[in-house]
C-alpha cells in the first residue's frame, strides 16, 4: 500500500467563535453529494457535465452549492463538526462550497484525496484539527483507476481519532462481477486499521462513505458459496462465518459489544441496525430504500474512554424538504460522538 501526500487547504490562522463547538461532543456528518462539479471544463468530467455537451454551467453549479449549503445547515445546529463528502470534482469546488456557501461556519481545515483519471473524489471539512492524512492508492480495475480512499487523524480535546473517507466501485457493470473491485478497497481498509489497532488497540476509528453494499446484501444474495451465493464487502457477524472472507471483507455487528478483532475478522458496529428495516435506506433505487452510506465504528469507541458513541446517536437525513429537492440522490447520515471526561459520562 503506496500513499501520496495531499494538500490542506487554507489552515486559517484565526480563532473559531467557542459557540460553533460543544464541549461536549462532536458530530460528523457523510454526505454523498452526487457528481458536484464546478463550471470550468478541466476535461475529467462526465459528459454531461462538459459545458459544449450539456446546460451545465455557472448558474447550475452555484445553485447545486446553495442548496448542498442548506442541508448542511439544516442537518444539525450549527453544522457538523467534520464533514466527509463524496462526489466532489476537485479542489476549486470544494473551495468554493466552503469559502462562499459555508463562510462563517469555521471549517478552517478542507482536504480532497488527490488523483488523476476520475471524475470524482472524496473530501472533508472540519472545524477540528486534523493532525495527519493519508491517501490510500487504489489499483484499477478493468483499466479504469478505482477512487482513492482518504483518511484523516483529528485531536480534539487531547483526544485522537480516525475517520477513512470511501467512495466505493458503484454496481455498475453488474452487481456480482463489481463486487470483486469492492471487496478489494475493503481489503485496504482492513489492513490500515489492523495495523493502527497493533499500535493503539482501543483505537478511535470511524469508517464512512459510500461503500456501495447494502447493510443486507450478504444474505440477500444468498449467504456465500455454501449457499449459492457469493462473498460480498460487508458481512453480517450474524451470517454464518466462512473464514477465508476475512482478509477482505468487514463484518457488521448489531451490539456494541460484539465489536472487535475475533478470529482474524474485523467486526465493525453498524448504526444502522438501531433502526427498524422499513426505516433503512439513504439511497432510493426503483421505488426500494437501500443502504449504501454507512458510517462504521470501531470498538474503541464503547469502551467508555476518550471519544464514546451511544446507540441513538445515529440518523439519517430523511425530510420532506430533502426529498423534494433535487440536489444529490443520496441522504446524509449523522452521528454524534461524545466526549467522556477522566472515563466518566
């Protein structure tokens, strides 16, 4: 695994107002904001995006960033605290979102994963301090470059945690034979977080985006092999456990305590199970809710030290003012990670 280093944007030297922070808590926010591309033709975008080809242009483009400014705001008080975007085009519109549409709002550190021959990545906004990042390199597959996934190292509070940013192969191409192309960026993450919880065993790490597996599928499409199905990405802990499946996909637990390294898996609490099923979905593809976005976490995050996630704190963004806009065809999804003081609530 190679990693490129990537560019921080305007770390402005002023102080945040206190009232844009809880002491308390942080809330993070992952938001698949569909094919934002700015108004300049670089020569990357898809073609409908191309001004000589389509109506897309500067009054599109800014209306896109003031309703895409608008979620954000309306989402939770004030905004989230990090926000990890997916579908951005490159750095000019991510600039412009935060610097015209956000101002006011503190997000001081801005970071897009670099990378030629896509027309679309992954970026972050956030008030907190961002220590570190990390741009993990994807192979190509089927001769076009898979998109890079990022991650970023926050403190906040003397408190240190990981947050990987994904935008996983889309189902595109049929949806078994593109499962291999995700199965392999889950073997990415696998490895990077395995050898970060070697070091730091209670380790915070929060793992978002959109992975483009529904929270189900495994058992949907028949469990594996020995069922006449096949190995997906994400795993249910509750499937029956085949153990070559470790090395490359992530297992899902409903129980906060079930999270953890177990017998060479990785298992990953998965918020959405604290919803009913019919509650589920962040994605509407012919008239069914799915669950591609997913905001993943790790163990370290219940073990009731530093940063703590408690079941609730999880939501996704389902309106009626979200769904009548047009502006993405994804739902943000929000958790609320709360600082525990000398291991107390």
């Amino acid at each position: 695994m190679s990693f490129k280093r990537l560019i921080l944007i305007s770390l402005v030297l002023f102080i945040l107002p206190l009232s844009l922070f809880s002491e308390s808590k942080i809330i993070i926010m992952s938001y698949n904001v569909h094919n934002l591309f700015d108004d300049v033709d670089d020569g990357s975008e898809y073609a409908e995006f191309k001004k000589e080809k389509s109506i897309w242009g500067t009054e599109q483009f800014e209306k896109k960033l003031k309703r895409l400014a608008q979620v954000i705001r309306r989402c939770c008080f004030k905004g989230a605290d990090v926000i990890a975007l997916q579908e951005v085009e490159n750095l000019n519109a991510l600039r412009l979102l935060r610097e015209h549409y956000l101002k006011g709002m503190g997000y001081n550190y801005a970071v897009i994963a670099p990378q030629e021959g896509v027309a679309v990545r992954v970026a972050l906004l956030s008030r907190l301090p961002i220590r570190q990042v990390r741009c993990h390199r994807m192979a190509e597959w089927r001769g076009r470059p898979l998109r890079n996934i990022l991650e970023a190292e926050f403190e906040y509070k003397g408190n240190t945690f990981f947050i990987f940013n994904n935008h996983w192969k889309s189902k595109s191409g049929g949806v078994r034979p593109t499962e291999q192309a995700r199965l392999y960026a889950a073997s990415v993450i696998l490895r990077r977080v395995r050898s970060i919880l070697e070091e730091r065993p209670d380790a915070d790490i929060v793992i978002l985006g959109d992975l483009n597996v529904n929270v189900e599928e495994y058992l949907e499409v028949g469990g594996g092999v020995n069922r006449g199905g096949y190995q997906t990405a994400l795993i249910p802990m509750s499937a029956p456990f085949v153990e070559s499946y470790a090395t490359n996909s992530i297992f899902l637990a409903d129980r906060p305590e079930a999270a953890g390294l177990f017998k060479g898996r990785l298992i990953i609490y998965e918020p959405w199970y604290e919803l009913d099923p019919q509650e589920r979905g962040s994605y509407l593809f012919r008239g069914r809710w799915q669950t591609p976005d997913h905001i993943l976490l790790s163990a370290g995050l219940f073990d009731g030290k530093g940063l703590t996630y408690q079941p609730g704190d999880f939501k996704v963004e389902k309106s009626d003012l979200m769904l009548k806009w047009v502006y993405s065809d994804h739902l943000p999804l929000i958790i609320i990670l709360r600082i525990e003081e000398n291991g107390e609530g």
